[in-house]
C-alpha cells in the first residue's frame, strides 16, 4: 500500500503562505545565486558536458531566477521550459531576454504539476535540494515531471544523491541546555507572579510548557555550518537516490543503520551532524563527459547556503577514541507539513564489540 | 457598496499558517499574560467592575490560555463561555480547572464565526488588539460574537477604543537607509561577479530588486518601544471605535486628516509614531463603576508588548518648533492578507499658515 495515499490532500494557501512565498524574494533568491559551490557545480555540470545539451530539448523544474534554464540555453539547448509556480517567473522571463536567450527559454509560470508540455523532454535539470536534501520535498515534484515528461533515455541533472551522518562535538549542545534552563527558570517565577499579583494559578500548565520549550531548544534540529574537526567520525552513507528512478515512495522515508567507530582523542559526542551530495553523471544512455560533484560536507575553505543539519543528543554520549557508535537514524515527513520532517535517532555506544549501555533513543524536528 | 463583498474569501488554510498557529504556542501567550499594563488593565476593569459580572453569563472571544474567562468567574459569573479555535484550549481547560470555576468556565475550540451557544451573553469580553490597534483584524470576529450573541443592553469590555499619531524623531531612520544602500552596493557586486564568473547578466533585475529592498528596509513599518521625549508634537487620534456599535466597515479603514503643531527645538522629523488605547466603561444601560483604560503610549516606566507602531519618512522633513504638519493617513487592508495593513501618509510642513512645499505621499505595510 502506498503511504502517500492515507495522508490528507496538501492545503495549497498554507503551502504557499508557509513554502513558496519566500521564494517570491529575489533576495532569496540572490542567496542561492551567491552560493559559489552550488553555482559552480550547475555551471559546470552543464558546460563541461555541453555536448549533450546542444540540440535538446530541455525542462529546468522550478527556474527561480531563471539561472539553470538560460546556461542551458547557452550550453546550445534548442529549447528550454523554464517551471517556476511563483511570481519569480517574470524576472526569469526578464532573465532570458536580458541574457538574449529569450527565443529558446520558455519560461511558464505554473505548479509543474498543473502543467503540460508541447513535447517531451532531453533533459530534466532542477535545483531541488532543501535542508538535508529532503526538507522542502521539492523532489516530489521532479518525479511528477520525469514520469510525465522525460523520454525514455533521457537524463536527469543531478542524477544521484546521497545523505550522510557523522558523529560531532559542538559547543552548541550545552548553549541551547542552557537556554532551556532559563526558559523554565523564567517560568517558574511567571508562575509565582501571575498566581500572586492576579489570582490565576498556571501551573497546571507547567508539562505542557516545558514540553514545548523543549520541543523549541532540544529537539529541534538546528542548521549549522560546521569546521571538519567538530566531526568524530567518518560519515556514514544513510540514504542513496537513483533521481532516475526513484519514487515518492523511496524518498518519503530514510531508515538505515549505521555503526560509526570514533576518531583517537574523543572523550564525549554532542550529536550528529547530516548533510548530502548529489552528482551530475548524465544518464545510462548518455554519461557524462566529465562527472560533476556537489558537495555540502563540513569544509574549511567551501561553504554552502546549506551548512549542515545538526541533531544534539543531551546528555551528550560518554565515549572514547575507537569505540563505536552503532544505531540507526528514521527520518519520516511530519504530519502536519510534508515539506517538514521528525527525525529518530536510536544509539548506543559499544566498546570491544559490546553495548555499554541500554540504545538512547531522540526525537528531532527539522523545521 | 459593502467594500468587503469584493473580497475573495480568506483561504482558511493560509490564515492558519500565517496568523493562527503562533497562538497556538504557550510561549506566545505567556507573553501576553506577562505584560503588567495589559494585565492590571483587564484585571482592573473586571474586578473593580464586580458587580457587573456578578451572576452574569460572559463570552470570552479567543479566550487563549483562559485568562479572562477565568477572572470573570471570579468575580462572580454564573457561566462563562471561552473560545479558542487553536489547541490552546485544552490549555484554557486546564487553567478552569486547576482554578476550580470549571463548573463555569465552559471551554470551545471553535472558530467564533462557528460557534453556537445555548443561550445570549451580557457581556463580551476579548483581547483582541493587534499592533497598532487593528493589525489582525481579530476585532471582526468580535463584531460577529456582538453582533449574534449579545443581549440588548449588554456590555462589551472593552468599551471603546482609539488610535493616535504622533510626529517623532528616531535613529533608525538613518540606520534603515544605510542597512538599504548597503543592500543595494552588494547588489551590484553581485551582478559583477555572475557577469564575471557564471557569463549572466542580473542587472535586469536591479530596478525590481531596488523595489523589493526598497519595501523591506525603508517601506516596512517597525515595531518599537519609544521614549516619551522622541515625540515632536502632540499626538492626534486618529480613529476613534464604539465597540458597542461598530461595523467592520467602520473598521476596516483608517482615514484621518492631522495638523500637529511641532514643539520647540525640533529641526528634524523623521516620520510618524502610531499607538492605541482602549477603554473599558461598561454599557449605556450598565456603566462602569470605575473606569479603565489600557494606553500603549511611548512610556518612561510602563512598556506594552504592543509597543508602538513606526513610519520612517525617507528623507526626514526639515522642520522647526512651531511648523505644524498638516497631512492624512489611510490606512487600509492589505489585498493578499486580511490581517495586514497597507498605510498612505501624506505630509507637508507649514510654517505661519501656508505649506513649505507641496505635499510629501509614502506608502507603508504593517507586516
Ligand atoms: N512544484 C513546483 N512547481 C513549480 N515551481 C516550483 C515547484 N516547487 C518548487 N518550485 C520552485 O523551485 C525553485 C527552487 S530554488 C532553485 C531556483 C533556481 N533553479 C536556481 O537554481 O537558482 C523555487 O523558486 C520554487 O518556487
Ligand atoms: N475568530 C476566532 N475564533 C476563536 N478564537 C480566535 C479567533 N480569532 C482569534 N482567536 C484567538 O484569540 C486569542 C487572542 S490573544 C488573547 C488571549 C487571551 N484572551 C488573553 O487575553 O490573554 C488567540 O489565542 C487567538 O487564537
């Protein structure tokens, strides 16, 4: 049974007023297009292997600005549908004319599930990637336009991604204890001065606030761009996508085990850190020329708009250099906004080949 | 012609998302229940006002944590309806009951617009103020609540209310047109380096992204705390509401002519400060036995979380002690979002009677 089916029709305004509407900023927009690692791996995805773009027909799955779509035009692209459901789509249109592209970007300011094509497609390119790859579920919409409007044989830019978990140290975890403690310290004199200065007892609500105020400090996932030498141990590989054949399906879920030895010198694990890549390899049919990388992983010297999506276990892990943090990470679309995902974190630490304690299980919302 | 007929229906889904769902957290109401001014305001007018609610039935219109229902229980309702359309009902049940009037404080989570009591009320209570007095747009819902379930000769708590402008001075002007040239300086770096580096050409953009930049830093009115010696002239009312017999119409726009005189010393204006007060006088057939009144005025010692609204003039007017600004100020619903407000002031100094200059017009969002 397909687990999409069960879930409620998404409500279009509260998409729109909680999703789409920041994309209707240029000024987002400019943050994406200032993103060195992400610009220049589309750049040269598309130019370095120009050769297959000359002549095709081509769809670029939510233009924003217009970007994707007008290198593909100037890669030699004999047409280009350029998808963009937001108000966006008329600076694209300004896009393609200023960069006299106009004539082969067709840009069409539509939902690309509402929308249908005078023809099939060559190659479907999209920047689609959210926090952690999947937040947004904008991938939903990529497979709607591959089913729909790829031909067979045709390519997909990015072609795979893949998710990765790393054992971390930062001094955030203690950071957000704090201001947790604060917050209910705060509370609890709210308490005394509403109870004494105007009669109303409310601490019959103390569970509920702390739940809250822990769900805000401790459980919600934070964005972070991180240095290398916070991680404590090689990543693991916890989800791969095929973007050629993968379905809502296998992305709606990530559910992988992991078992992390830890690097000489760790005395104690704040967390984990996630973050993803995706590659340009073309297609079975026509592989890339020269395969292109994205990557978002801890780095000195390249940062991207994406940082690295940080989970804090608190208490932080007791653990030493070579012992091994076995577990396993479920990731699932949280109920109330499938662009928004719970995230489960299940582990223990195991030194000599055995737990030394009972698994410590986490909840986290990437928001 | 009803304005509000043209209107196309509030998307509900979108409404929650934008207005709604921040209601429905125990932090946000906590804020609420923490500001003194507002506290001692409705605790004032219900308990110096006992006699009144004593063996009354009350409705409470967005009875958040229960507040108010609770304290009209107190002072000797004999039923007390509180509706709450979020979760935080559940809350307000728990506030009745850890309070000990359950037995009169009936909870509803229900959209006011839905609800159907069992019998009338005589007296409506609700805090239902948004910024600037009418940010929100809850007082709508109140009229609804008046208008279906008030007994005649019944009362609404608060009884009236009123908005002022005043002209002010304020470093932020300055600091507003900085934070946008450095907007606008970055834009064109940015438009050399993708010129440079990603062979596109933005600078078709400039003239939109101006405007959106324009909108965010010198359009978008601010929230601010002001010091009463920031004012330059004394504060004009701008609107003035009956809460017993106001219609949405009357309510759904702001349109004022003002003529303050400056005080001495002033050289520079550097726009307008609006605020509030509400008033609490019972009925024409139940009058108040003490008056109360909640001011959100610039305050040295009692600060509101309502602070005061803030409209830059971009450039600051050139005026002295004794000029008096004549203007008008419109004030009307935002096209994409009820709850918003679009502002058109218009100015011009005057000086021994006759205008300096021809009229000054800005236009300004309440976000
Ligand atoms: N279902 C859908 N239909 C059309 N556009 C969509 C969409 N889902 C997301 N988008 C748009 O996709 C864009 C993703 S951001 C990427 C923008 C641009 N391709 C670039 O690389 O710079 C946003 O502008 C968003 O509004
Ligand atoms: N149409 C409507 N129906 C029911 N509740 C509403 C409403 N419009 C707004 N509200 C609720 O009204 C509350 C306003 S805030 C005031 C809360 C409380 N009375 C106090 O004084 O502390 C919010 O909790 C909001 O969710």
């Amino acid at each position: 049974m397909e687990p999409d089916t069960k879930r409620a029709p998404v409500d279009k305004g509260a998409d729109f007023a909680n999703y789409f509407c920041t994309y209707g900023f240029l000024y987002h927009q400019k943050e994406m297009l200032s993103d060195r690692v992400r610009m220049e791996a589309y750049h040269s995805a598309i130019f370095r292997n120009a050769r297959h773009f000359r002549g095709k027909v081509v769809l670029d799955v939510g233009t924003g600005s217009g970007i994707l779509a007008v290198w593909a035009a100037q890669a030699g692209a004999k047409k280009v549908y350029a998808v963009e459901t937001t108000d966006m789509a008329n600076q694209a249109r300004k896009v393609a004319e200023g960069n006299n592209v106009a004539c082969t970007v067709e840009v069409i300011q539509a939902s690309i599930e509402d929308v249908t094509l005078p023809e099939k497609v060559d190659i479907i390119i999209s920047e689609w990637m959210g926090y952690f790859l999947l937040r947004e579920s904008m991938f939903d919409s990529v497979i709607i336009a591959r089913d729909r409007w790829l031909k067979p044989g045709g390519a997909m830019y990015p072609s795979h991604a893949r998710m990765f978990l790393a054992p971390m140290r930062s001094a955030l975890a203690d950071q957000k204890m704090q201001e947790f403690q604060h917050s209910m310290a705060d509370w609890d004199r709210f308490v005394l001065d509403t109870r004494e200065q105007f009669g109303v007892d409310m601490s019959c609500l103390a569970k509920s606030y702390e739940e809250e105020q822990k769900k805000y400090y401790l459980q919600t996932s934070l964005w972070n761009s991180l240095y290398p030498n916070q991680l404590l141990g090689a990543a693991a590989v916890i989800k791969e996508i095929d973007c050629l054949t993968a379905t809502v399906n296998d992305i709606s879920t990530v559910d992988a085990d992991f078992s992390i030895p830890l690097y000489e010198g760790v005395n104690r694990v704040s967390g984990y850190s996630g973050w993803f890549d995706v590659h340009f390899r073309g297609s079975p049919a026509a592989p890339a020329d020269s395969e292109v990388q994205l990557d978002t992983a801890p780095s000195l010297d390249e940062t991207t708009h994406w940082g690295q999506q940080v989970f804090l276990m608190h208490p932080p892990l007791r653990a030493r250099g070579g012992d091994v943090l076995a577990g396993k990470i479920q990731m699932t679309r949280s109920k109330d906004n499938h662009r928004l995902m719970d995230v489960k974190l299940t582990n223990a630490v195991e030194r000599g080949g055995r737990p030394l304690s009972h698994p410590v299980t986490a909840l986290f919302y990437i928001e």
